[in-house]
C-alpha cells in the first residue's frame, strides 16, 4: 500500500483542506510524491529570478509580492505533485497521472466532498486540450476560487 514519506506529509499539511482531501484519496491508488505546498515569498523570489537574473529555464511568472502564487498562501491553494519514482522526462506519465488526479478531484466535488474544483498546470484554460499552451507546469495542481 502506498503512503505519504513525512516529507510529503508535511508538505501537504501545509495545503487547503480541499487539497488534503484530494491527494489522500489518489495516493492508494497511485504512488505519488508532493514536491511543494506552501511556499514561502523568499522561495517563491528565487524561482522568479531563475531564467531572469539567475540560470535556468522559467519556471513560474509570479514573484509572490507584486503577483501572489497559490503557493504563497497559508493554508497553500496549490501543491506541485509528481508519480514515484520521480522521473521528469516522462511527460505521458504526468499527464496519465493528472487525469487520474483531475477525475479524483472532480468525484470529490460533484459528491459534495471538497468545496472547490482543480486546475491543471498543463492545461490552464481547463479545455482539456493540453497541447495549446506555452508554458507548462506539469506537477501544478491549484483551487479555483
């Protein structure tokens, strides 16, 4: 049987309710680890200035002060969340396991058990085309308010 390490335990405490009650009900089914929760206005600044002022590609738009991520709300309102093992350039299998995440997550709110619906990182618009976007957060899952 699956379950949280206490890493990705206290990663996702550190998440909406919603959130919580998401994840708890996809990990027996799909083996899975929380890359991040909550994220501090320092670390959300970092991962602005990379592919700005410090190398790497970008990978958020939003520099938590002018611009607040989901992430830099506490509880958080978004969590970054991957299949295990981790493997970052199996994009098919993040996709896979983002239906299975977004089809949990949209049971839960037609059964009255979460209060808000979910977002994908891979497909902001939530037409369910996942090709149409440029920038792509495939671990990114978010409330919608």
């Amino acid at each position: 049987m699956n379950k949280w390490s206490d890493t990705s335990r206290e990663r996702l405490l550190s998440c909406h309710p919603d959130i919580i009650r998401i994840f708890n009900e996809v990990l027996p089914h799909f083996d899975c680890t929380v890359v991040e929760g909550h994220r501090p206005v320092e670390r959300q600044q970092q991962l602005y200035a990379q592919g700005r002022t410090e190398p790497g590609p970008i990978v958020t738009k939003v520099d938590g002060v002018n611009i607040k991520s989901k992430h830099n709300y506490q509880p958080s309102r978004a969590i970054d969340v991957v299949p295990f093992p981790i493997d970052w350039h199996d994009t098919g299998r993040m996709y896979y396991f983002a239906g299975f995440v977004m089809a949990t997550a949209q049971r839960l709110y037609d059964q009255g058990h979460i209060q808000h619906r979910l977002r994908f990182g891979g497909d902001w618009d939530m037409d369910t085309e996942v090709d149409d976007h440029t920038f792509m957060d495939l671990p990114h899952f978010e409330l919608i308010d």
